[in-house]
C-alpha cells in the first residue's frame, strides 16, 4: 500500500506534514460550517446517501482546576507524569532563517 510520501516523493516530509496539518485545519472549518447548517436548518438533513441526526447527550465533567484548589493533595495522589512526543514544525524562510509556523503560513498567505 502506497505511503503518503510515496505520492510526492519529490517534496520533503515536513513540508507534505505542514501541507497536510493545513488541509486539516481547512476540513475543520469546512464541518464546522456544516455542522452549523445542520443544527439551524432541519430540512438540511437529509442527503442522497446520509441522514444526519441531531443528537444531545449529558456528560459528567471535573473541573480539575477547581478540584486541585479544593482538594490539592487528593490530585496529587491521582497523577502521573505521561510523556508525550510531538513535532513541532518550523518555517524556512528562502535565505535558510528559521521562522515559527505562525509567521510561515502568514508569509504564505499574503
């Protein structure tokens, strides 16, 4: 089965990982915008092959700040350290500089 960069082997793996990170963000917007759609138009709802139902649900939440103010030594019992690997892309500029994601796609943008 054909890989992600098996498709674009000529563009490097951050850049198709920024690439795909912005489709993302963009597909987000885009369901936000129906999921909007479908709670304020009922006669939206029904498609050629989908049905959409409008669903709610009750759940319980901590407040876990409140919770570690109140009962501090309680949360301290109760937690662990986790490690967490992510990746962090960076932007470089055409002269090599090194720029935050922020500053790249504004760059890209204008």
């Amino acid at each position: 089965m054909p890989t992600p960069t098996d498709a674009r082997p000529n563009i490097p793996v951050p850049d198709r990982l920024a690439a795909v990170r912005a489709e993302m963000k963009r597909l987000e917007a885009e369901e936000a915008e129906l999921r909007q759609t479908l709670l304020s138009d009922p006669t939206a709802r029904t498609g050629a092959s989908w049905l959409a139902e409008i669903k709610t649900v009750k759940q319980n939440r901590t407040d876990l700040a409140e919770l570690r103010a109140c009962h501090p030594k309680i949360v301290e019992q109760f937690t662990f350290p986790q490690e967490i690997t992510r990746i962090v892309l960076s932007g470089l500029t055409e002269d090599g500089e090194i720029v935050s994601a922020r500053k790249m796609r504004q760059a890209e943008e204008a």
